[in-house]
C-alpha cells in the first residue's frame, strides 16, 4: 500500500488488510492460549531420570553405602521423648496449648545442642569451601512454585500468609534457589556453592501415624541445606561430593546409616537423582531419613532463569562481532540436607543415652557446647 | 437507631472482632420492668484497635499493606463474642477510677473508661436480678413439691413458666454484658510508675549513659555500605525472591549473627536463665493475650491462611503462652527465661529515613529474656534485666543512652520501660537496640498466670478446705538480649577501620573460630 495506486485497487487492499488484521487478532489470541496451556500442563512434566535409578517404588530403592552398626545397648532403651522428659529436654504439651500439634520448645541442653549442630556443621561445610548464608523465610509463592513445590495445591506442604502472595519456606533451598533468579552468570562463577541456615516451615498435612511422635516430625525446625549452581557437565561430580559431605559429617558424629539411591517412583519432580540417608533410631525401633540430596539438573534453573554464558573456548578471535559471543545455557542446580536439627537431636539422644539416663555429647560437638560432655538428669 | 445508624446505613462485611455494642439489642429487647437502663444512645464510638470497623475496612481497600483484614462475617445483632477472658479486676478500676482516668489520658489512649464503669454497673445491677429471680423460681419450685389444689399448683406453674422466661432472657443480657463490658475493659491499659515522666516521646528521661561516640578521623560509611564492600549482604535478590526489608546474611554476617547469638545465651544463661527456643507460629489468642493485636490497623502481625495462628513478632509471646492457664508454686518462682527465635513484624506504618538496611526488616533473630516472678520482686528483676543488658552492651564496647520511657510511649501492658538506645554513626543518631518492660500482672491476667502462695507460718495443726492460701497472679517482665540486625548495624558503624575493614569485638572471637577482623575480599 506504499505505492501509487488506483483508487479500487487501494480499496481491496484496505480491505484485505482489515481481514488479516482480525484473523492475526484472533489467531494471536490463541496463540497466547494455547502457549499458556502447553505451560501449565508441560510443567507437570517431571525431570528425566538418571540410568542408574532403581526403577519401582520406595522398596525398590538401593543402598549406596552403609557406615556403622546399631549400637548394642545392654538395658533397655528409651526413645527420645521419654529421655527429654527425663532431661527436660523439650516441652510439647505447653507447644500444643500456644500453637497446636507437632509444636515444641527445646530447653536446657537441647539449645545447647540445636546450637552445637548448626554450629558445627555450617564451620565444616564451610570448610569445603561452600559460602555461609542466612535467608528470608518468607518467599514469593511463585519463587515457591518455580522450585518445584506446589504451594497451593491438596495437601500442600506450604504455609501462605493471609492477605499476601507471601509463603513459609519448607526449605532454605527455596530462597537460595531465588538468589541468582532470571541472572546470566559468567562461565567463571561457577560453581556457586552455598550452605544456609534457615528455619523451615512445613504443614505436614496428610502426613499421619506412628512416625510423627515427637520430634519426628513437626511444623517448624531449623536446617542447614547446602545448594551448588554448576556446569552442567559438573552436576553428577557435586552430587557426588555432596552426599560425601553429608555421610562425613554423619560418621563424625558417629551415627550408623544407609545412604539410598531412591527408586523413580520416589524422587521428587525436580531429582534427576536423589540420594537419601537414614540413621539409625534405636528409641523408634527403625532408620529414620536424615538428610536428601538431590541433583535436579536444570529442572529449577529453567523456571528459576539461572543462566551463565560459557567463557570464549579459544584464544583471543582476531575478529569480535555481533555473533561471536556464546549463547547463554542453563546451569544446574543441587540441593543436599547438611543437618536437619530434630532429626539429628533423636538420633543423638537415642544413640548415646547410658544406662543412669544421662546422654553422651558426641566429641565434635563438645567444643560448640562450651566443653560439656554430658547431659545428666536434673535434680528435681 | 441501633445497628443501621452505627454503620451509617451501608452493608458493611464486618471483620471478625469488630465489636457491635450491646446499646442497640437492649433497645431493642423487652426490658424487665425491674430494671432501669440508662441511655446507651450515645454510643461512644470508642476506637479500640480490637473494634474500629471502619478504619479496618479502609486498611482493606489500601494495597499497601502486607496483610489485609481477616475473613469477614455477616452483620448479625450480636455482640462479638470475645475468645477469652481477662481476669480484669473491675472492682479496683471502679475503686480508683480517677487515678485510672488519669492515666488513660497520659497515654493517650483511647480507651473508654467511663463505659466501662457504666457496663459494670448494669452487668451488677443484671446479675443481683437473675440471682433475684433465680431464688424465685427455686422457691416456686419447692413450693410445688407439697400438696397442692389443681387451682394453685396451675397458677404455681404459670408463674414458674414466667420467671424461667424472664430469667432466660436476663441472662442471655447478661452473657452480653459481660461479653461487652470485657471488651471494653481489655483495652484499658496497664497503669504507670509512679517515676516514669509524663508526655510524649519527648520527655523520656536519661537514666543512664556509657561510653562516647567514636571520633574516627575519616569519613564514616553506614552498615550498607560496609555490608556491600564486604559482601555481607544481599537486599537486591530478596527483593526479588521476598519483597523489601528482607535480605540474606553472607560470610562473616553469619558467623556474626551465630556468634552474638551464642555469646548472648552464654551469658545470659551465666545469670541463672534456663534456655529455650520456641515456636514461630502460635494462636492468635495468645497473641492478644501478651497485648498485642493481631488483626488492629497497620498490625505489625502476619497472620496464617486458613488458620488462627500468627507469625511471632517476639519470643515473649510463646514465652508467656508457657504457662498460659497455670497454678504455679510461689517455691518455683522467679522463672526466668533466655530463648532465641526469629521475629516477623509486618511493619506496616513505618516509614521513612530510619528504615534503610537492617534498622527495620521484616524478619531477625532476637534473644529475649523473660521473667515470672511475686509482685513484689518485679520493680528488682526490672532493674537486674536492665543491667544484663547494659553489661552486655558494656562488653560489645557500645555507646548508649538507656531511657526511663514517657508514658505516652509505653505500650499498653508496660508498667514501667527502659530502653537502650545506642549510637550508630553510620546513620547519625542513636537507634533503639532494646527495649527492657515490667508487666506487672497485666499479661498474666490475660495468660491465666497465678501462683499459690506457700503457707506463711510454721505448719498449722489444722489443715482444712480453707487453710490453702488463695493464688494471686504473677508478674511478667521481658527484655531484649540481643535484636541481632540491630546489633550488626553498631557493630559494623563502630569498628569500622579507615581500611574499609571491620574489627570483631573481644568477647564473640571465640564464636567466629577466633577471627579478629572482618576484611574486604578480592573480588
């Protein structure tokens, strides 16, 4: 229509024109659709899975390693609620009147020890190499949702604040997952290796039965959760790395465990490949999970937009233009439990209570607990 | 008149705990004739933070704030039911209503004593009628177990029909005015020292300095800016992944944050405190129970969806909650608690120049301490938390101001308040790092907190129903250990080097593996 032309010519192209106009208006509109659908659905899609990966259920996960035996007691042994009455230790029927069910306070000792742990761990691990953070426990649902984790839906672990977009974090692997949202990274950062302590928020819902006693399982608990951003030819190598980490902290406080390789119908959406380590409990009778640590490749940093553009491959290119800068790719991202502290404080009472129900503090701990050795009864 | 007036005739949702006055229904019922009323049509509008409709509407429909008001209910004719009671001691209020109208005024609060001294009255007055009646209808009822002719035993039960409706409808009355008249007795606040100055924030009193400012020598960075040559925090990614006022800590911050913290229990627990950490999540009720108000304007609390529970602003809520509805021994006072947890403040209505950086943030860690003790220890254990704190502001090296708050300053359950002030030159001005209360018996007649005295004479011979002595309610103080950003803040702005480094204090190098010097890194 940018030419000379006839007057009825000009109206046919006009008229053209507008048909195509309202057929791109409406075809555009569905484009946006259907774009959006293919979204919400494709989401669903879970991330692929390792080779090596049991395939089945939980019983057809596989044990990786085993470090320890149970210890063979000699007298009875008492599970860790009656040895924190004994010690007062912890208080959860007060917990129950201010905040409802599987609310506590820890006392005594066990902030000593709640301290001790997160202590201890974020030094080692920070040892390694690994950056120390605390974050926010309140994340936007949508950082929530890109994690992996379903705020809103049946049964969701998440908390959401009234009024606000807002959630609790189940997991500092959220908010550290948040960090480097919608960034490139330069090929040199990498890896980022972070070790955080956070509270962690979780409502447990239709999580019942005998395995909730306690401090087994409750709504809130403190946690040191490492998180590597990496190459993605390097995730395998810090999986790896991480549950060395975790099984060294582990056997340095002396817990016999198992590390299992979850079988597909077990890992979460986001795991290319999870690793799960359970102690033993002696007072629950059972191993009890401890930690996890998973490698998500770029399941997170696709919805997170954690990007980084690889480093130039060859010397200096006589000629720099437009095209010659390498296109970005998607990092991936782990994320591995160092210490759950209820978990942690069952196992180490129950593992190290003595016979006249006092509870052995395990050596590396010692020196964060102001050199006490032992938790004894009170005198009532 | 009656609910359509009040609320200017518009359908308004009312949220949960707007109180609609009993004043209408009573016009509206039939009134025993035995029962004189006076007017309630001059319905003081009182704006109690736990019934102020409109303003709670209004906050609904301004975006800014994080949290909304709650889900709303349908106007029905009642009067809101309160949760729970406070043992208010209503007598002594109408005893010494003066000294109380006094001190409302110098707190500028907005509580409305003369209704309450007329809902008092009225629920008196009901209640010796429903015991009146009551003993009626006892004896109608005895009367009719004799021999009666058909005639008497008929009018007997008419009559007997006629006071159990009445008496029905009396107490029904009564129920709401109990239930109203505790509403409005809530919101008197505690009373004042006799020592604290009266006035606005203005004319709080020194009562104690330490220490001087620094004189550096060279031009002075605020904690940002150290934070961000040193790499201590991160602001920008948690306005992305929270909002703002949320940060993370990195590197030496964490290690400072755990070594405060660490250090803080230790000496602290050297004084003979047991302690705790504590739920983050707790009912709303205990909430209001400490004095604070969860759904009230510009709410400094986030509440829960879907649930009646709150985020903590402070580890004296759960704290108090401990012994929430308990009968103590007067042999296991004082209890005296040291327990860390994160806070979450909403931080609704604070604004302007003092909110940069960790001045104010939504969430921080926080060391409280918490006492139970006899009345008559309290004004002591408020003096022995004060001092704790100094010796550890002492020990950190700060310079600080404690004040003796003014009485239009003190929250409504403080008796009497010392806050610490200390100086952060980065900002140029002193800023609160704590804040030091004495409860009297205000939270513990909310919590239910009593203790039974232990007998006062050698053991008497006759131990009978009437020899254990009557409980009588503890006195609750709090006061902060350690508000940890706060702490960062003076930390950073006061050991700064010219170098751009910072050094760590004595007394946490312990806590941090023994680093003395916070350095830059090589980027």
């Amino acid at each position: 229509m940018k030419g000379k032309l006839e007057i009825s010519e000009r109206q046919k192209l006009i008229e053209e024109g507008k048909n195509l106009k309202e057929g791109l208006a409406t075809l555009e509109e569905d484009l946006v659709k259907l774009t959006d659908e293919l979204q919400l659905e494709a989401q669903c899609i879970p991330n692929m899975t390792h080779p090596n990966v049991p395939i089945g259920g939980e019983d057809s996960s596989t044990v990786r390693k085993m470090a320890g035996t149970p210890r063979d007691f000699g007298f009875p042994v008492k599970d860790h609620l009656q040895l924190g009455k004994e010690l007062d230790l912890f208080d959860f029927d007060a917990a129950a009147e201010v905040s409802g069910s599987k609310f506590y306070y820890l006392k005594n000792e066990a902030v000593l020890l709640e301290m001790a742990l997160v202590n201890w761990t974020l030094s080692e691990v920070m040892k390694k190499g690994f950056t120390p953070l605390t974050t926010p426990e309140l994340v936007r649902s949508s950082v929530v949702e890109k994690c992996g984790f379903q705020p809103r839906g049946d049964n969701t672990q998440v908390y959401s604040i009234e009024g606000s977009d807002q959630c609790l974090i189940g997991t500092a692997e959220i908010p550290v997952g948040g960090i480097h949202m919608d960034a490139i990274l330069a090929e040199t950062q990498l890896p980022l290796k972070y070790v955080a302590f956070s509270h962690c928020f979780r409502t447990e819902a239709g999580a019942a039965g005998a395995a909730t006693r306690g401090l087994y399982r409750v709504h809130q608990f403190s946690k040191v959760e490492m998180f590597v951003l990496c190459r993605p030819e390097e995730s395998e190598s810090y999986h790896e790395e991480l549950i060395k980490i975790e099984e060294d902290l582990f056997s340095a406080l002396g817990l016999h465990y198992k590390t299992f390789d979850m079988a597909s119908g077990d890992l979460g959406a986001p795991a290319y490949r999870k690793f799960d380590v359970e102690a033993w409990m002696p007072g629950l009778g059972r191993y009890g999970e401890i930690s996890s640590a998973s490698n998500c490749l770029d399941y997170q940093s696709r919805r997170l937009g954690i990007r980084y553009r690889p480093s130039e491959p060859t010397p200096a290119p006589l000629k720099k233009g437009k095209g010659s800068v390498a296109p970005t790719k998607f990092v991936h991202t782990l994320n591995a439990t160092a210490c759950a502290v209820p978990r942690m404080i069952v196992c180490l009472l129950e593992n190290y209570q003595q016979e006249d129900g006092s509870v052995i503090i395990p050596g590396p701990l010692r020196a964060f607990m102001g050199g006490l050795e032992l938790i004894t009864p009170k005198s009532t | 008149m009656g609910l359509q007036c009040y609320f200017g005739g518009t359908t308004i949702q009312t949220l949960k705990l707007a109180a609609i006055p009993a004043s209408s229904r009573f016009i509206l019922n039939p009134i025993p004739k035995t029962l004189v009323l006076n007017s309630f049509s001059r319905h003081n509008y009182v704006y109690c933070p736990l019934r102020n409709p409109f303003k709670l509407l209004l906050r609904a429909l301004s975006a800014t704030a994080v949290q909304t008001a709650p889900a709303t209910e349908s106007l029905d004719n009642k009067v809101v039911k309160p949760q729970w009671k406070a043992a208010i001691d209503f007598k002594w209020i109408r005893d010494n209503k003066d000294a109380v109208a006094l001190n409302i005024k110098n707190r500028n609060s907005n509580a409305n004593l003369e209704l309450v001294l007329e809902l008092y009255e009225k629920m008196l007055a009901v209640q010796k009628e429903v015991e009146r009646l009551r003993g009626e209808r006892n004896a109608v009822a005895n009367k009719m177990k004799g021999k009666l002719e058909i005639s008497e035993r008929q009018k007997l039960i008419e009559e007997g029909k006629n006071l159990k409706e009445g008496l029905a409808t009396l107490e029904e009355d009564l129920v709401k005015l109990t239930d109203e008249l505790q509403l409005e007795a809530q919101c008197i606040p505690n009373m004042t020292h006799p020592n604290v100055p009266i006035g606005g924030e203005d004319s709080s009193t020194v009562r104690k300095m330490a220490g001087t400012p620094r004189d550096f020598g060279f031009p002075v960075k605020d904690h940002l800016q150290l934070g961000k040559e040193l790499d201590l925090f991160d602001f920008d990614a948690a306005a992305e992944v929270s909002g703002s006022k949320f940060y993370y800590l990195k590197n030496e911050a964490v290690l400072l944050e755990m070594a405060l913290v660490n250090w803080t229990l230790s000496e602290v627990m050297k004084k003979g405190f047991t302690p705790l950490t504590t739920p983050e999540l707790v009912r709303s009720s205990v909430v209001e129970k400490c004095g604070f108000q969860p759904r009230g304007d510009n709410t400094q609390v986030y509440s829960i969806e879907g649930s009646d529970q709150c985020l903590i602003g402070t580890a004296e809520i759960p704290v108090g909650g401990i012994h929430m509805d308990a009968i103590l021994a007067e042999t296991q006072l004082p209890l005296k608690y040291v327990a860390f947890s994160h806070c979450f403040r909403t931080e609704a209505g604070a604004a302007g120049a003092a909110t940069r950086g960790l001045y104010r943030v939504h969430q921080f860690s926080k060391v409280e301490m918490f006492v139970l003790c006899r009345p008559e220890e309290s004004e002591s254990y408020h003096e022995e938390l004060i001092k704790i704190e100094e010796d550890l502001f002492s020990a950190l090296g700060l310079h600080y101001k404690t004040f003796d708050m003014a009485s239009g300053d003190l929250g409504a359950p403080a008796y009497r308040k010392f806050d610490v002030e200390a100086w952060m030159p980065g900002l140029g001005r002193y800023g609160e790092i704590s804040s030091a209360s004495n409860c009297l018996d205000y939270q513990s007649r909310r919590l239910g907190i009593r203790y039974r005295p232990s007998e006062p004479t050698p053991a008497p011979l006759k131990k009978g129903k009437g020899s254990v002595a009557p409980t009588k309610f503890v006195h609750t103080l709090n006061a902060t250990a350690c508000a940890v950003p706060r702490m960062i803040v003076c930390l950073l702005e006061n050991y700064q080097q010219e170098d751009g480094s910072v050094i760590i204090p004595g007394p946490l190098r312990a806590f941090m593996g023994g680093l003395e010097l916070i350095t830059p890194k090589s980027t």
